[in-house]
C-alpha cells in the first residue's frame, strides 16, 4: 500500500475562530497537516510562527486573515511560490486581477465557504431569468461594521444589471445599491450570518433564505476545497463554482 504523503499547511490568520477551526479539521485528514501558523495575536508553541509571508517553505497558505490586512498578506504572498487557499470576501479586484494572473501554482479563492451560500448563489442565478425584481438583505453579528457584506456584495455584481431592485420597508443597519440591486443590512448579535435574497414578479415571489448557526458550518466548503485540491489546476474561484462543477450544473 501506498503511504500518503501529508501536504504541509500554514494558516494565515490562524489564532481567529475560523483558523482555530480550520487548524484542528485539517491535522483530522490524512493527507494535510498544519505545521505553520502566521497570527499576531498566537503565541501558543506548536507550530512554527511566520512574521514574513515572502518565504514560506509549507507547500500551502490557507489565509483566514481579516479584511483589514488580507490585501496585504496577499501582497507578500505573490512573491512566494506557495499554493493559495483564501477564504475572505475582502480581496480587493485590484488584487484579484493579479491573483487571476498568476501561473505555475494553485490559487483558490473562497469569498464564504459557506455550502448554503453557494447553492443560494447557484439558485439565485437561475431565478433571475424568471422574475423582474430582486431584493437582498444580509443580517450580522454586532461586531461586524461594514457593510454590506463581501457575500452581499458578490452576490448582487453575479446577477444581470438589467434586474432591478423593489422597496422594502424596515429600520435597518445600512441601505446600498450595487449593480442596480438594493442591499439591506442588519447588525445584531441576534445574527451570525443570514442571507435573504426576495425576487418578485407580478404573479409571485419567491424567497431564498440563508442562515448559519455555527462557523463549524464552514468547515463543510473547507472540506470541498480540500477534497478536490489534488484536481484543481491555476486559478479557482468560488465554492458555488467548484461544486456546480461536482453536480454538472
């Protein structure tokens, strides 16, 4: 029998929930083990710490870094020749371009691991072709200040600019109009992370609602990217893309 060789893993952001979660689902795979870890605030001793990105010697970066320095750690991860798995929707279309434009390794981009997100995304694009109207609202933790969220965001630039918005009532956090879409966000520690998205015509509508209870919810789209890594090739992005490639969408 063939021994499987483990892949070497640093996580970026790696003392935050999700890098604690992520760490112990991976060293509970056989085929990738964490070794690194990159996270001002870690000061734990069981793995190795990296204060420069620039010279990573794991063979992947997974980077769970807030928004507020994502753009940054990318930075200086282009001038490695690691593999990239990045789960934020705060990748900036500056650095996305480049990231498109990088050869020769794996670049994974995942906005939201969510699976629920991703079939909301795959629903949603198919929806849009039937109804004349669509309707986003988001719904945060109290913690989370900006708005509207990455998802929202991507969620609405994903769907035809010619559909447009109806009004809906309520005393929310923030109102945005993106790509012709109206974004109506709520901040309350009532919420994790919740997505409606309400299309109408004039005969119907129809209601697609997303709702996470525990972040262990993203470890499933962690557990896609992972399973399918070895297949992968260059530039991947989106969980919802991945797995309409599993399900022949």
């Amino acid at each position: 029998m063939n021994e499987i060789v483990q892949k070497t893993v640093l996580i970026s952001g790696g003392a935050g929930s999700m890098g604690k979660l992520v760490s112990d689902y991976i060293n509970s795979r056989n085929d990738f083990i964490m070794t690194a870890i990159h996270d001002p605030n870690y000061d734990g001793q069981e793995y190795k710490i990296y204060k420069d990105l620039t010279k990573i010697e794991e063979d992947i970066v997974v980077e769970f870094s807030p928004a507020s320095v994502i753009n940054k750690n990318i930075e200086q991860l282009l001038d490695s020749n690691v593999d990239l798995i990045i789960g934020s929707s705060g990748v900036s279309p500056e650095m996305l371009s480049r990231l498109k434009k990088t050869k020769d390794r794996k670049i994974i981009v995942i906005p939201n691991f969510s699976i629920g997100a991703a079939y909301q995304k795959l629903f949603a694009a198919a929806l849009s072709e039937n109804f004349d109207s669509v309707n986003i609202t988001e719904k945060h933790h109290g913690n989370k200040q900006d708005a509207p969220s990455g998802t929202a965001i991507d969620l609405a630039n994903s769907l035809p600019s010619e559909l447009i918005s109806h009004k809906k009532n309520g005393d929310f956090y923030q109102t945005n109009q993106i790509n012709n879409k109206n974004i109506y966000s709520l901040r309350d520690d009532v919420f994790l992370a919740e997505q409606e998205v309400d299309f109408e015509n004039e005969f119907e509508s129809f209601n697609l609602d997303h709702k996470v209870n525990d972040r262990k919810a993203y470890l499933y789209g962690v557990k896609v990217v992972l399973d399918l890594y070895n297949d992968l090739q260059g530039f991947s992005l989106g969980l919802e893309n991945l797995i309409a490639k599993k399900i022949n969408i």
